[in-house]
C-alpha cells in the first residue's frame, strides 16, 4: 500500500490539521517518557518551516468519552512548547473553535484537548463519527496524518477526517511503514522476533503470522505462563489464559513442523505477590511453587535469549520479560535491551511498553536502530492487517 508522503503535498503556507500521537505516561501530572513527543518533532518542525499554521489533534488513555483531569493534555502542550522552543496555544474545548484555529498566523501552534473526550471520536457508529470529522474539517485545509499509534483505529480523526481534506503522511508514519516493510518484506536472516508481555491473546495472531517468515521466537513476560501450562507445566499463581492453550499448543506444533527455533524461558523469578517489595526467588520453569507467580523470567533464559539474539540480522521485540517496573524482576528484560543493542543488523523496539521500558532502564533510543511509538498498531501490521489510518492516507 503506498501512501502519500509530505514532500508529494508540499504543504507551503498551508492551514494544517495534524493529528499526532501524543499518548504519553504521565503520573501525578509528570510525564514520565516524552519520547512520543519527541517523535513528533520532525513533522511539525518541516510544517512550520513551511510557513503553516498547525492545528494538534491527539489522545491520552481511554476516556471513554467523559472528561477526566488526569488525561487532560495540558501538560502535554507544555512539554511540547519547551520541545518546539514556541509556545503552544491549548484549547480545552475539541468542537466549535474554528475561529481560533483559522486566526493562527504562520508559525503558530495549537493543540486541542484529548479528542476521545468526544465520545463521536471513538463511536463505532460511522454517521456518529462523519459529524465530528466535518466539523474538524472546518479547522484547516489539509490533512496530515502522524499518529502511528492510532492508525490501526477507525476513529474520526484518524480515518474520516482524512477522507474530507487533501492529505498525506507525516514523516513518523513514513519511517514506521518502512521499518515495519522491511521486518516483512526479505529481512536480512537470521530473523527473530521477542514477544512479551501480560497477554497471550494480544500476541496470539501476530506469532500465528510470522511463524513462516521467522527462523526465531523467543517468548517471555506474563504470556509465557499459558505455554508452559500448554506444555503441562505448573505455574501456580502465575498469569495464565486458560482458554488459549489449546491454540498455544497447535502454535508450538506448527513451529516445530516448520523448524523454527521456538525458545521459552528454563527458570523463573517467582514472588508470593505483585508488588514491588516482593522477596524474589529463582526456580525452575516446571517447578514454580502454588503459592508463587512468576514476574521475570529467569537468568538462565535471559542468557539464552541474548544469544540466539546475537547470532541475527534483524530482530523485532514487543513487550517486556517481566514487570521491569519492579528492580527485582527487571533483570529479563534489561538483559534482552543490552542484546538488542549489539545486534549487528537492525534492531527494532515495538513500542508501547517496551519503548518504556529501554528508556526507564537507562538506554538511549540512538542505541537501537529503531524504537516504534505505536505498539498495537506495529503488532496489527505484522499480523498482516490494512490498518485505517494507513487506508485513508494511500495514494
């Protein structure tokens, strides 16, 4: 699917609506990784080079369409004006504001607040969403659209609005397209990819559809639980998706079938408890205590993972080891960061957490060759999915 690019718009003097991902970890107001931010830069930056003014469309969290403090994006526009050295108007109204938004001058900047506080946004009824599009439409002459994040949602600003207004892609999405092509299309091999995380059931269609195009998996996090009990294993208290075993298991035997090297954790970090002070303890995969969770896996397959890593051209992670939140049971997924940074070929981050979690342990983005910012949305594209977001900025 070819999309159009800026440079093909050649956006000059324009009256621009962008919509970017902007969706953040705040906690008590503080955002705790602006590197969703500040991959943003890079388009606006090129807008405003251009002599456009700039109408900011984004989200934060699932508000459901109720207004909640706590996903205001004010402190967004903050951190976003400090970026861009410029200040940053924020509207906290999302309808009605089309006279503000044509009255920017060339150069001005403004964002309005969190659009899923407009319960059209997210409306799966198309009319519903049509009537907050056009009335977006009314703020602007084009269209840009930048949040890889939200591409794979039909929500209004992402897909009709697009429909309404000449458009293109930001330069965000061109990089995620071309990263995101080149982990499907001929990778340099030997490929893996590590998957982790809490659910099976996020990864279930994404390991379903690589399972040809791989020569590695390696599978930590809490979803790893359902395929050691798919494999008879006891995980006592250990997060599990019982109904998905039976899935689990014609998954493993597909792998085995096809020769693919299919690594799962051989030692565990259990704990009594989710939390942070839990006493840590090491045990074997087919030997975790009723009483105990898993939360990381162990050492040992940390050390195995890093290596089947080492060996390959081009490697895709999504999702944690453990709660790399928690220092006790972050060992997994910081040993699974450092590999990734020595791979000799492309090393790509799959967003979301995993991005969180590279920067929260202490990595530089510059160490890998690419972090996503779009973790569902990078997922949905290697199950093989057209995402909408991408449909209505095609050519």
């Amino acid at each position: 699917m070819g999309i159009k690019t800026l440079s093909q718009l050649d956006p000059q003097n324009a009256r621009v609506i962008l919509r970017c991902d902007l969706n953040v970890p705040i906690k008590d107001g503080v955002i705790t990784d602006d590197g969703r931010i500040r991959a943003s830069l890079a388009t606006i930056n090129k807008l405003l080079a251009g002599n456009c003014s700039i109408v900011i469309l984004a989200h934060l969290g699932r508000p459901k369409g109720e207004r909640k403090i706590e996903l205001s994006l004010a402190p967004i526009a903050k951190r976003l004006g400090e970026l861009l050295k410029i200040e940053v108007k924020f509207s906290s109204a999302i309808t009605g504001v089309a006279s503000q938004a044509r009255a920017l001058k060339s150069g001005e900047v403004m964002l309005l607040e969190n659009i899923r506080f407009e319960s059209a946004e997210t409306s799966k009824d198309e009319s519903e969403r049509s009537v907050l599009a056009a009335e977006l439409a009314t703020y602007g002459d084009i269209y840009i659209g930048d949040g890889f994040g939200a591409v794979h949602r039909k929500h209004a600003s992402v897909y009709e609005l697009a429909k309404l207004l000449p458009n293109a892609a930001g330069d965000l999405i061109c990089a995620e397209v071309d990263v995101l092509e080149r982990l499907t299309k001929n990778p340099d091999r030997p490929y893996a990819v590590v998957l982790g995380g809490a659910k099976v059931s996020d990864k279930i269609a994404v390991i379903s559809n690589l399972l040809e195009k791989v020569n590695v998996i390696a599978v930590g996090g809490g979803m790893v639980f359902t395929f050691l009990a798919a494999q008879g294993k006891q995980i006592g208290k250990s997060l599990v998706e019982p109904e998905l075993i039976p899935t689990v298991r014609e998954l493993l035997l597909r792998a085995e079938k096809l020769g693919i090297k299919f690594l799962l954790p051989i030692d565990i970090v259990v704990a009594p408890e989710f939390s942070a002070d839990a006493k840590p303890t090491l045990v074997l995969a087919d030997a975790i205590p009723a009483d105990q969770m898993g939360l990381d896996i162990g050492p040992a397959s940390a050390s195995n993972f890093a290596v089947a890593i080492a060996q390959c051209k081009t490697v895709f992670w999504n999702g944690p080891m453990g709660v790399f939140e928690f220092e006790n049971f972050s060992h997994g997924t910081k040993t699974i960061a450092k590999a990734l940074t020595q791979v000799d070929g492309m090393a790509v981050v799959g967003g979301g957490d995993s991005a969180a979690a590279v920067r929260k342990l202490g990595f530089a983005d510059n160490e890998f060759s690419y972090i996503s910012t779009g973790g569902g949305a990078s997922l949905e594209y290697l199950e093989g999915k057209d995402l909408p977001g991408l449909v209505a900025l095609s050519k």
